[in-house]
C-alpha cells in the first residue's frame, strides 16, 4: 500500500467530508426558513379557531408585504381582545407540526393552502439525506474493509518473504499503518537473527563434535595400539625363556615407553572431557569460584613444567612472590588454555614469552607467541565457542580460549588480544591484587 494511494484516500474522504458540511449547512439554512414560515401559519391556524375574521385580515396583510409578516401579524392580534394568549402558546408551539396541534378542518385546510408543504420537502430532504449517509456509510467500510484485507495480504506474502529468503522485511514508506510495519520490521529482523544464530549454533556444534571425537578418537587409538603391543610383547616373552639378559632389558624399556604413551593419551582424553564438563557447568551457573590469595609465580612455575621449560621465555625461579586473589584452581586451567593456544600458533624456533608487571591494585600477565598472527577480523572470534581459526592445521575443539575468557572475566578482569607481523598474536590480562590486611592475615 503506497503512500500516493493513502493520499488520494484522504483526499477523497475530506472533499467527502466537505460537500457533506455544505449540505447540512444549506439544509438548516433550509429548515430554518421552513420554520419561520410555519411559524406564522401555525398562529393563523390558532386564531382563526377564535376569531375567523381576525385571521383573514392576518392573511391578507401577511401575503401581501412578505418583509414584514411577523410584524403585521403581531400588531392586528394585538387589537383583537382577549387574544395574547393565544398568541403566546402559538409561538411555543410553532416548531410542531400544524397537523399534531387538533385544529379543525378550515384551519388545517388554511395552513395547508397556504405552502403548507415546505414541511413534506424537509421531511423528504430528511429521509434523502439519512439514506444517502447509510450509503456512503455502507460503501465506505465495505472499501475500506476490503483495503485493509489487501493490505494485510500484501503484509503477509512480504513477511513469508523475508522469512523464507531470510531478508530484511521491506516496509512501506509511510502510509496509515508505518507504526505497525515497523514494529513487524523489529519482530522480524529478531526472529531472523534468532534463526540465523540458531543455524550457526547447529553448525557450530556440529564441527565441533567432529573435532572432540578426533581428539578422543586419536589417544585413544594409541591407547589400544600400545595394549596391543604390550600383550604381543609379554606373550613372547612367555613362550621364548631363552630371552637373554639384554633383549629383556631392551623388552623391559619399550613396555614402559608404551605404558607411558598410553598414560599419557589417557590424561589427554581425561582433560577433553574435563573441559566439556567444565564448561557445561559454567553454563548452568554451577561454579563458584574461590577468593584465595595465592601465588601467580607458582601458577606459573606448574604451567611452565608442564608444558616443558624449553618452550618458555619466563625465569619464574626469579619472579619472587607475586600474590593475586582468585582461584588457583581454575586460573592455572585458563592460563593454560592460553599457553596452549600460543604454543599452538607460535613459532616453534622462538619460546613464548611471558611478562608479569605488578601496579598498585593489580598484576598484568602478558604472552607473546612470535607467530605470523593473525586478521583483525579473527580478532574478534578468537574467544568465541567452537572458533578454531583458518589457519588451523590440525583439529581443535575451539572451547579452550572461550574458557580461559569465561574464567579470566570472573576473576574481575578482561582479556585483551592483539596481533602483529613483529611480535604475533599477544595476549593481555590482569588479576586484583589482594589489600594489605588480607595479606597480612594470610601470613
């Protein structure tokens, strides 16, 4: 429904509604005259009941000077005796019509004569008038029903429309109804998101369960492969006594290297699983973090040791005590998350670089990976679930940096992440350091 439509609507309806005001004004114009007409019919009709002659006298100076018949008519009752009352109650009732008041036949037939009919022309005027404004009543909703049916067809193929190409609903510019597309413009640009998330959600979580059951799937193969060995191993060994001291030594050394690999997968699966666990339990609000003083320095030393010193740029032995308030616990897990990320995308000719940098209510860590970096654009998916980047070689659950950012942001603090061809993706937060009588009291 156009603008240019709605306009020659209201111009229609205000011509309408003016020739309508023209011709109740011409119609009480009309009445009015009737009225004073009768007016002066109705008094003739009530004196010549009490005096025949008196009224003919009226008639004759009334019809003969039109300007002045009130007047004429006034002075010659007035000089018929007893007659004032008459007068009064045929002025009250002169806008009735002669026929209700009871006069008798010659009055009636006097005033009926005399243009008795303007009365019949008000009263088919009247009915013509009603008539016509049925009509047009009628008419008018009729169109008007059968213009907001239409229009709210047009709305409905738009909307199925938008909601089936997922576009954004085309509003009409203007018009009665520009509130109502807007708020449907609102409804739908929400349900289209909804959707669209919903949809990116599904893939998402369809990627990543691919990529937990190649984390899992990996160990796990080792896990089976090394029980697989060891049974051949230990199954010769049976059969064949006659092993020397040596093939028993070298024997001895490689199951214990397979035990280990397979230990070593099995922590692996153990920590995937922990993560998902981890995380659904944020999700659903059932972590609770600790407000510990503890040692950073010592979160660290644990984090550098478990992913092996050669892989850091960090003297933690030379740090010295550097207390912050949080949970040990779930720190060291999202430090870790980081330090993996780093290790992951950095340069493996060039350790990863740790700074902590101590101010006066809290304590900055900063990491340093060296790598070629990455896009502003990933920038900002970095700490999104399920995200494992473009230039992921290998497969990824892309749930670790959403913990680390989740853990970090309910440690007080935002992480920040920014990238360079120099120095490659660097990573930034900072934790509260605790008052000096909590310190105190700790110690």
């Amino acid at each position: 429904m156009s603008g240019y439509t709605d306009k020659k609507r209201y111009a229609f309806l205000y011509i309408s509604a003016v020739f309508f005001m023209m011709f109740i004004f011409i119609f009480v114009i009309y009445r009015e005259k009737c009225d004073r007409k009768n007016d002066f019919k109705i008094i003739v009709g009530e004196v010549y009941d009490k005096s025949p002659e008196a009224a003919d006298i009226i008639l004759n100076q009334a019809f003969e000077l039109k300007e002045n018949t009130k007047l004429k008519t006034n002075t010659a009752i007035n000089n018929i005796s007893g007659s004032s009352k008459v007068i009064k109650k045929a002025i009250k009732q002169a806008d009735r019509a002669a026929y209700s008041l009871g006069y008798t036949d010659k009055a009636y037939d006097i005033l009926f004569d005399k243009d008795f009919s303007g009365i019949k022309k008000y009263e088919l005027l009247s009915c013509a008038f009603f008539i016509l404004l049925v009509l047009f009543s009628t008419l008018s909703i009729y169109f008007w029903k059968k213009n907001i049916i239409m229009y709210l067809k047009n709305v409905s193929e738009r909307i199925s429309l938008a909601l089936s190409e997922k576009k954004k609903f085309k509003k009409a510019d203007g018009g009665r109804f520009y509130f109502l597309e807007k708020d449907i413009e609102d409804l739908i640009n929400i349900q289209i998101n909804l959707k669209n998330y919903i949809d990116k959600r599904e893939t998402d979580m369809q990627k990543f369960m691919e990529n937990i059951a190649h984390q899992i799937k990996t160990p796990l193969a080792r896990i089976l492969l090394n029980l697989d060995m060891l049974s051949s191993l230990f199954e010769e060994s049976f059969l064949e006594n006659h092993y020397e001291k040596d093939e028993k030594a070298e024997d001895k050394k490689n199951a214990d290297k397979l035990i280990a690999d397979s230990l070593s997968s099995g922590e692996e699966i153990k920590r995937h699983i922990m993560m998902l666990l981890n995380l659904a339990r944020m999700e659903a609000g059932k972590v609770h973090f600790r407000k510990d003083i503890v040692d950073l320095a010592s979160i660290l030393e644990k984090i550098v040791d478990r992913f092996g010193r050669k892989n850091f740029d960090a003297d933690t032995n030379s740090m010295g005590e550097v207390y912050i308030v949080g949970d040990e616990e779930w720190l060291f897990e999202a430090i870790s998350n980081l330090v993996d990320n780093s290790i992951a995308h950095g340069n493996s000719q060039k350790p990863i670089q740790i700074r902590v940098r101590e101010f006066d209510t809290d304590v900055r860590v900063s990491l340093t990976d060296f790598g070629s970096g990455i896009s502003n654009e990933e920038i900002s998916k970095v700490f999104d679930r399920y995200y494992t980047g473009s230039d992921s070689d290998s497969y990824s659950t892309g749930i670790g940096m959403n913990l680390a950012r989740y853990v970090i942001e309910a440690h007080y603090s935002d992480i920040r992440l920014s990238s360079s061809d120099k120095t490659g993706i660097k990573i930034e937060f900072n934790l509260p350091k605790p008052e000096l009588k909590q310190k105190i009291r700790t110690v």
